[in-house]
C-alpha cells in the first residue's frame, strides 16, 4: 500500500470507529435530505428548474472567458480592484502584502470554501495577523484548529458539548453545552472582532458579470458585517462562480439553499457593488476581488467541464452513503464527498489522490441530487480510468483486468470460468452452503459476510443439461 | 414471441435457480426462450474499475452474441443499463460498433421490464404466503429508470404482505469492486441495509440484482437473520407452482 492509500484508510477507519461522528452524520443527512426534498416538492417542477439551472451553468462556463472579463469591467467600473491569481500562491501573496500594507493585525473572514483551498488563514497567521472566522461552524472549527468537514455544515461532526468546551477556553469560565448560550456567547465575542477588523475576507456564492457585482448568500448575518465594517474588503472566488446576470442568479437562488440546508432563502442574500461610494453612510472603501485560477482553467475544454458547473450546495454530500459514515475528514482532501472526489483530483492531481475516486459505490445517488446535473458518478468511473491508463494501477489489478477483458471477449474460455468456480471454491466450503473463510481477494469480502457457495451446475450447464429440451412446444 | 435470455455472470455463476425460474416464468407466457452460449459478461465489472479497452472486448461479444435477438432479457437491472446507456458513451469513437450497440440497447430490458411493457403481464395469478420487502439496486433505479414494475408484479402476488423498506433509495454497499477495495465502508453500508431490513419484519428480501441480493444475503447471514433472499422471478415461478 503506498503511503497516500495508508493514510486514507487509517483516516476511514478512524471515522468508522467514531460512534459519536457515525450517529451525528446520519442525524444530519437525515435533517437536510429531507428538507431538500420537502422544499423542492413545495417549489414544484423541480426537474425543470434543475435542467434551466443547468443550462445557465453550462452557458456560463462555456463563455467562461468572456463573462469573466465582463465582470471584472463592471466591477473595476464601480470601484473595486480585481486580481486574477493563476494559482494559490499569487492569492495568498495578494492578500498578504494587502494587509501589510494596511497595517492590518486583525483580520474577520466570513465562510469561503475557495479560502479553505489556499489555505488563506495559515498564511496570514505566519505573517503576525489575527485572522478570526465569523460563521459559527467556521468559528467552532478554527477555535479547534481542524478544517470543514462539510462544505455546508463545516462542524457538522462537532457536539455541543465539545462546543462548550472549546468556547469555555476562550471564555475563561466554564459554559453550559446549550446551543443558545454557547451562540450568545460567540455573537459576543465576534461582535468585537468586527468592530476591530482592519479587514474581512469574504469568499463568493457568485458573481454578476452584467453589474460587476458579487453575491453572498447567509445566515447568520456576518457576511453582512464582514463586508460592510472593515476598511477593507478582499473577496476570494473561484474562476467559476461567475453568472451573467441577476436573471439567472435568480434561478440559482432557488435551487441554491433549498438543496443545500432545505430552506427556501437563507436568512440573508448579499450583494455588494463595489466599495463605500460617496454620500454612502457605511461600507469598506476599499474592495479587493480576487479571481482563483488554481487548476480551474485546465479542466475547461475537457470531459470534466461539467464539474466547473458546481455550485457547492452540498448536496451530494448529503445524498452519498460513503460520506454517511465516514464524513468529510476522512477524505482528507479540503472539498469532502462525491464533488471532492472528482474535484481534488482534477485540481491537484491524481498522484496524491488517486484513492478518492474510489471511495464511491457508484450508486449514483450524488448525480441524481445535484441540482446543476453533474455525472458526478460518471466522473468518478473516468477518473478511476485515467488511473489505470496513467500506469498508476497496481500491477496485479492489471493482470487481472487483463484476463477479465480476454475471457470476456472469449466465451470458450470464459464458459470455462464460469464451470470451474464450483469445484475452485469448494475446498474452501468445508461443505456448507456459505463461506466464511474465502481465500485470495475475496478474503476482503468474508472479513464482513457470507460468501454463498456457487450451486454443483451453472445456469449454462443446467441449460444445456435440461433448460432447453424442457421447452414444451 | 420469441426473445434471448442474457443471464448475467453472477446469476450464471451463483444462482442458477434464478435462471431456471426466469426460463419457465417466461415459457408460461408463450415466449419462445434461446439462451445464446457465447454470452459472456456485460463488462461492467471492468467499466467500473477504470478498464475501459477491455470492457471494449466485452461489449463487442454482448453485441455480436445478441445481434440476431429480437429481445433481451436481462437478469440484471445493473447490467441491462450497462447496456443501454454505458455501451453507448464507451463505444462513441467507434462509429460502427456504436451503431450496433443502440440496436443492441434498444431490445434490452430488464426481467420485469420486458413483462410489464413488452408482455403487458402485471398478475401472473401467483400465491406466495409471506412478508416480504424490495431492495430498489441503485442502477435499475438511477440509470435504467426501472422502479415500478417488479412492485407491480408484487402486488399480484395473492398472500404476499408487501412492506416498503425505509431509505429504499440507499445503496446496499455492493458497488462491484467496491466491496473488495473498500471492505470496511461497504460494511458499514450493507449493515445498515440490514437493519432497515429487520425494520420490515420480511421473510423474504426481493431484488432484481442477484450482486446486491448476494451482498445483503451475506451480511444477514453473519449477523444471524433469517431472511430469504429471491429475484422477481423466483417469486413468480415458486408463486405459479413451476418450480
């Protein structure tokens, strides 16, 4: 096992063995598959508003190049400064030598997944800034020093009592693990951080090519200060969060938080134009947009561009088995789930990640829910070939492979397969029905259930023994 | 009415008593039945593993073996939508073959399929005294688009207490190699497909893919259920006394 596929498993098994992590991911999914169903049911239509939703995808990045530019025109029209970074390291770069020459010591960010990516935080913290994460989930997880582990719902695998313990450290005082006291707690100590923020940092659920504008969709009300009360204000978006107009924004935002969260709005839609304008009472006065490349470009043009069409609402996340028991951390990777799977790899490469395109059943279910239409799965069977035709295969799944595509495509040799699994299996049996100690690969299979024993006569040889001359007429 | 039976490797291999049922099932209703000896598999298990060229030689085989057929029927939701939607990605730069293959992918259906929309047969007249659930498999569902008509053969089944089970929509764990590479998360999945059949309280587990049947079957068995597991054509043939 190469080191990579170690790690993954020690990182499944680890969740696996989590009964807290097991039963709160169950909780969860329940909560938001079934508000996401209740809430398209109430919208009506669904599937039509998911194809129209797909179509302003597909528009959009198909004339990606064009849109883009048309937004970072109107944006720079309305005074904001735009920064396309090709990569990580230009973005973090950008961001950092903004803030040092603001002076900044104390950064507010409100919750950017494209942020995550960069790894934003880690930067400016090497650089001497308090950097403080203002969505709750967000807040949980910084003050714990882990990452999301769900696009949505980033401390989805925490407790409220780890909450208060965690918020007891900062707090100086022990605090009860009641999820009205512990967010009354975090509204005040953020509140303050807001109030001293040289800058926020805000990421983009889109971004409006025809006014320049970007977009933020919320719920607990600190995008909104994060945007409004520092000097400064620095978006981080990916090169495709783009939409053409408030038109098809509008499209997107009924399909966005009812498959994300199951709600019909979140409690806050942002837009923001531009910086502090004259005779404006508040807001930044100064706005940073920062365009992220970083692998993006490269799969346009490709058979994955489908994958640019995501709007990370998570409900593939919500919808996948394998993310039903094992949760976000154990993917390893910074997006989790059926998206990540097919994401990460095409963002940073299969040698580091060619496992998670294997951590699916194929079931299908991530592609079904995805209201923007991704083949989600179907990505997931490509990737797995790009793995076997790059050589990073193992040797043994090869030859087996091979042997499977020759036998298939030769049925003399394959009837001989077929006839023998019998008479293979059979000294393994110890004469019952089932197996529970089968050898070579299907040892994975009996660690964890009964193998049944393959019947004396094949369906082919029963056929030829009896099947055809019983045909009465 | 005549029409090929494509039996699928895991039936072929593990349960030929689904074959032979499906083969009197179908000859009580005047089909006259050939069973094409150079079928192999439909490939899926390489398609799904990354092995794209050698599922190629699969494909070619189904095709060639089944191009006089006038129906297929398919003893696998999972591999009959291999067929009418994978074939047809997998064979795009093949012009010729691709062809074939929607000639192919338009005469394949599904067991239950073929009886519900190509014999119009929806009561066989079967009696089966038992409770019994339905395992929806993900690709007869998803892909193939096949859900009502094994639930509908069902309901004509006189004495058979028919329970939906919750989350029918999940996955049962099986995924093909899946199961091999990723043992401990599979596990985790088929153990709770069969809690949420012990919910049910069935005798009988019916499914129309005998891999995920297989896979439930052999968890229920290490966890001590007693549960019996059947394709839709089992149920008919043991319900209409041909077997």
């Amino acid at each position: 096992m190469s080191k990579n596929q170690t790690a993954f498993q020690e990182r499944v098994d680890k969740s696996l063995n989590d009964d807290f992590l097991r039963k709160a991911l169950v909780a969860a999914q329940e909560k938001l598959r079934n508000g996401k169903k209740e809430q398209s049911e109430i919208l009506g239509n669904w599937e039509n508003w998911r194809k129209r939703a797909e179509q302003i995808r597909q528009h959009t990045i198909e004339n990606l190049d064009s849109y883009l530019e048309q937004f970072a025109l109107n944006a720079e029209k309305q005074g904001a400064k735009v920064f396309f970074a090709t990569d990580k390291t230009e973005a973090v770069e950008y961001i950092k030598s903004l803030a040092i020459q603001k002076k900044a010591k104390s950064i507010v960010k409100s919750k950017s997944m494209v942020s995550e990516e960069i790894h934003l935080n880690q930067a400016l913290e090497s650089a001497g800034i308090e950097v403080v994460e203002t969505d709750l989930g967000e807040y949980i997880i910084q003050l714990a020093k882990e990452t999301p582990s769900h696009i949505i719902v980033p401390a989805i695998h925490k407790t409220k009592e780890q909450v208060a313990e965690l918020f007891s450290k900062v707090a100086g005082e022990e605090l009860p693990a009641d999820p009205q006291e512990l967010a009354k707690f975090a509204r005040k100590v953020l509140r303050e951080k807001f109030l001293q923020a040289d800058i926020g940092v805000s990421g983009a659920n889109f971004a409006v090519a025809e006014s320049g504008s970007i977009v933020l969709f919320s719920n607990e009300g600190n995008a909104r200060l994060t945007t409004t009360l520092p000097k400064t204000h620095v978006v981080t978006m990916g090169m495709e969060r783009i939409v053409p107009n408030w038109e098809a924004l509008d499209s997107l935002l009924s399909l966005l938080p009812r498959s994300a969260t199951g709600q019909k709005i979140t409690s806050y839609v942002t837009g923001v134009t531009g910086p502090k304008r004259v005779g404006d009472v508040d807001g930044p006065e100064e706005m940073h947009i920062v365009i992220i490349d970083n692998g993006r470009l490269k799969i346009l043009g490709t058979e994955y561009q489908d994958i640019l069409h995501c709007i990370r609402c998570g409900a593939c996340l919500n919808h996948c088995p394998v993310y039903r028991h094992i949760g976000g951390h154990a993917y390893g990777s910074v997006y989790p789930g059926p998206i990540g799977s097919v994401l990460t790899p095409l963002l940073n490469g299969l040698d580091e990640w060619k496992e998670l395109p294997y951590a699916s059943s194929l079931c299908g279910a991530c592609s079904e829910t995805c209201p923007v239409g991704i083949p989600l799965d179907n990505y997931l069977v490509k990737l797995r070939r790009d793995v076997v035709e790059t050589g990073r295969a193992s040797k043994l799944e090869k030859i087996a492979f091979q042997a499977f595509g020759f036998a298939t495509g030769n049925p003399s040799f394959y009837k001989l397969g077929v006839n023998m699994a019998d008479s293979a299996l059979k000294p393994f049996a110890k004469g019952e029905r089932y197996l529970v100690k089968a050898p070579f690969v299907l040892k994975n299979w009996t660690k964890v259930k009964d193998l049944p024993m393959p019947p004396k006569l094949s369906f082919r040889q029963w056929w030829a023994k009896e099947g055809e001359k019983q045909d009465g007429r | 009415m005549k029409a090929s039976l494509f039996i699928t490797c895991v039936a072929d291999v593990m349960y030929a008593h689904v074959g032979e049922s499906a083969v009197k099932v179908l000859r009580s209703l005047g089909v006259e039945l050939d069973f094409p000896k150079d079928q192999t598999c439909c490939g899926q298990p390489g398609y799904n593993s990354g092995y794209f060229a050698e599922t190629k030689r699969s494909a070619k085989q189904m095709i060639k073996t089944f191009q006089d057929s006038e129906y297929v029927i398919f003893m696998s939701g999972s591999c009959a939508a291999m067929i009418r939607e994978t074939y047809l990605d997998l064979l795009k730069d093949e012009p010729e073959w691709l062809d074939r293959a929607h000639q192919l992918a338009e005469k394949t259906y599904e067991f239950s399929e073929f009886l519900v929309k190509v014999l119009k047969k929806t009561d066989l007249g079967a009696k089966l005294n038992a409770r019994a659930t339905y395992h929806h498999s993900c690709h007869m569902t998803r892909h193939l688009q096949v859900t009502e008509e094994p639930i509908s053969l069902l309901a004509n089944v006189q004495g058979l207490d028919f329970v939906e089970i919750p989350y029918k929509g999940d996955c049962c764990g099986f995924g093909g190699t899946f199961s091999i590479k990723m043992p401990e998360i599979s596990e985790a999945m088929v153990h709770e497909k069969t809690e949420h059949v012990r919910e049910t309280a069935a005798d009988i587990l019916v499914g129309s893919d005998m891999a995920c049947l297989m896979n439930i079957k052999g968890r229920l068995n290490r966890n001590g259920q007693d549960v019996r597991v059947m394709h839709v054509a089992e149920v008919l043939a043991e319900g209409c006394g041909l077997i």
